[in-house]
C-alpha cells in the first residue's frame, strides 16, 4: 500500500504529462517516451490486423469448404431421434457419394459425385452459387451439376450429355463391376474454393438408382469444429460413424491454424522490441529523476511511494501505448478491404490475385482481440515490475546522502 496515494499519483500523472503530452523536460526523455508509446502502438495495431486476416480466411475457408463436405456420416439403420438429441446436430439427411471419373477426350478426370435430399442444408448454398442453367425438377431423371472451372476446362455445354465411370459393388458377390453411365448438364456453380473442381452434385434419387445402395445419414452441425467432440458422444452412444469431415481436411485446418500461431508469435516479437524500448526509457527517465526523488523523499515520500511513481508512470505510458494500438488496429483491420480494393485501383497489385477470393477477408474477433491486449498488459506490467524493482535502489532514508549511493 502507498503512504501517500494521491501525492504518488499526482506526482505519476506530472511525469507522465510532461515525458509525453507537454514540452516540459528534456528532449531526449520525451523522444524515448513517445517512441516507445508509438512503437508498443504499432506493434499491437499490426497483431490484431493480422490475426483479423489470418481469422477472415479461416472462416472463409471453412465456409467454403466444410459447406459442400459432409460434417459425419453415419448408417441408414441409426434411429434419427439418437442424432437429432445431439445439441450441436443442425440437420440429419439422406445423403449418397461416389468418386467418379469424368469421361473426356482432354481426357480423365477423378472427382467426387454427391446426391442430395431435397431439404439438405447444402441445397440451398449450392443454389446461391449456381452461375448458369437450373436446379433439377422431378422430371430430370440424371441431372448433374458441375462446378464452372471444370465446365470451362472441358468445354461443355449446358443439356450436353456427360459420360462418367463409376465404381458399382455388386450386393451378392461383393464384387466391383465398373460402370459407364450418363448424367445432363443443367447448370454450373462457383463457391470459388478447391471444391469446384473436385465436387458435382446430382439428385439423390438419381445417384441412389444408378449405384443401387441405401443412402447414408449425413448430420450437419451447428459448430463443424466440434465434430470431435459430437464424434466421441456418438461413440459413447454406441453409434460409430462411418466418416468426418476431419479425415479430408482435417490436416488442412490444423495447418491453417498453426500457420496463425505463428504469425502471432512472429508478430508478438514487435511488442516485444517495443517492450524493450519502454523499460530503456523508464531507466533513462529514472535515471534522469534522481535528484527530483531525493527531494521527493526529503519531503516525507518514502522509497516505496517513489517506486510506486515510477510504477503509475510506465502504466500509464504502457496503457497510452496498448490503448492506441488496439483503436488503430480494429479500425484499419476493418477498412482493409477497402483499402486493399483502393490500392489495386491505382496499381493494379492484389493481395489475393491468384487465390479464389475476390477481396480480402476480415474477421475481427472479441475474443482473441481481447487476448492480444490482455497479453500485451501483463507483458508490460511483469517488465515494469522487474524494471523498478531491480533499478530502483534508493537508501531508505534520504538524509543520509544528497544523491543515491547506488545509481538507478
């Protein structure tokens, strides 16, 4: 506790104002100062930038891929009211697949085939990407809808018939019998991700009569990353699911996500230069005050309180810093799009060309901007405290010299 609190905060308060907000002082003690607020500014600023992008093509990535993939699948025989008493489990459809090879004279191709139910939570997205032709009708006895790089790839044209090979188990003899079998162009669609060029759809009534087998139940789930979770509750259940989405991308997120920790550690080293820069600035500036704190203490402040000055003094400097660097950094990260779109206007350069999406993603999100700021507090308040606390090595009693005998 402080002997003195509102003498050690006005005091705080005056050495704060002066280092950074007036001209009072020494030049240099106010170059420090203001240079390591602006620096501990951009180091926080550039953080959540980043992980606000690294956050946006996340949740594209997983818009656009998780959206057309199966979250589980589990058998035909499981009762639906076991999957739908699951809190996470959206929706649960019949729902058929085959990888298929495209017949072609360019040559073959090898994608993946789905049927769909007509009330699958997937119709809907694949209807808001279609970009040319139809949805099937009753009356399409084998539509097929192909994703727009494929159809431009093999030059195919709306109602052009499509001869695909698929892989059909006979159910006596378990044998595979290869089959050619023909399938009507009605539309194409773009979700402008790897998938459209390696997913078509048809009806699943159409698929389930060429393949000849029963559909399986697909559960779409409210949190697909928590298809573990809902995975392990199914196997507690005693209902094993036959497939995750995690067995095709699951690699592929994890590097996502590793790839964002390491931006963040890589970017956490400019909080920490500027870190660096503040505990120099506050050893100049103790340095600088030894005098004032020997008359502070000659007046009735004992070492404590003086530490406590010093103390208020970086928190406010740390504050000032974290507190413009998070304003800055959650209103740039908001314009980005705009201001990429700007800069591609007047040089054409693009930080998404060649990528499958038209702008860049941005999502900013509470939870881990207010990780980054409660971080980088602590990290200042741990640096602060060891910095006084080692520096600070005033005699308790101020009469007995006119100037400290150990230096600060």
């Amino acid at each position: 506790m402080m002997d003195h609190p509102k003498m050690v905060l006005a005091i705080a308060l005056r050495f704060y104002c002066n280092g950074v907000l007036r001209g009072a002082g020494r030049r240099y003690v106010q170059y420090v100062n203001r240079a390591s607020v602006i620096g501990l500014a951009l180091g926080t600023a550039a953080l959540i930038m980043v992980v606000a992008v690294m956050n946006g093509f996340d949740r594209e990535l997983q818009s656009r891929l998780l959206s057309v993939t199966p979250h589980l699948l589990v058998s035909a025989n499981t009762p639906r009211e076991q999957l739908t008493s699951h809190d996470n489990v959206q929706q649960v459809q019949p729902f058929l697949s085959a990888d298929v090879l495209l017949l072609a004279d360019q040559g073959g191709l090898l994608f993946r085939l789905q049927g769909l139910a007509p009330d699958d939570h997937q119709v809907t997205i694949m209807q808001d990407a279609l970009r040319k032709g139809r949805w099937w009708t009753q009356q399409d006895s084998a539509p097929i809808i192909l994703g727009a790089p494929l159809v431009e790839r093999f030059g195919y044209r709306l109602g052009q018939s499509i001869p695909v090979a698929l892989i059909k188990i006979d159910p006596e003899t378990h044998r595979i019998q290869p089959q050619v079998s023909s399938f009507m162009l009605i539309g194409t669609y773009a979700l402008g991700a790897e998938t459209d060029q390696a997913i078509a759809i048809t009806s699943l009534s159409a698929l389930a009569k060429v393949l000849d087998l029963t559909p399986t139940q697909r559960l779409h789930l409210r949190d697909p990353m928590a298809v573990r979770t809902v995975r392990e509750d199914l196997i507690s259940r005693g209902i094993t699911p036959l497939s995750s989405w995690e067995h095709e991308f699951g690699a592929f997120f994890q590097a996502v996500q590793l790839e964002k920790l390491m931006m963040g550690l890589l970017l956490s080293v400019l909080v920490g230069l500027a870190l660096i820069s503040l505990s120099a600035g506050m050893r100049i500036v103790m340095l600088e005050k030894q005098q004032t704190t020997v008359i502070l203490m000659t007046l009735g402040l004992t070492a404590k309180d003086c530490r406590h000055v010093f103390l208020i003094q970086s928190a406010l400097l740390s504050l000032t810093g974290i507190a413009i660097g998070s304003l800055l950094g959650v209103l740039l990260a908001s314009q980005l799009p705009a201001l990429m779109a700007a800069i591609e206007g007047l040089t054409g350069f693009s930080i998404v060309t060649g990528s499958y999406f038209s702008d860049l993603p941005v999502d900013i999100r509470l939870r881990d901007t207010a990780m980054i700021i409660i971080l980088a507090l602590l990290a200042c308040a741990w640096v602060m405290w060891r910095l006084v606390q080692s520096n600070f090595r005033l005699a308790q009693d101020p009469a007995r010299s006119n100037s400290p005998s150990v230096g600060i």
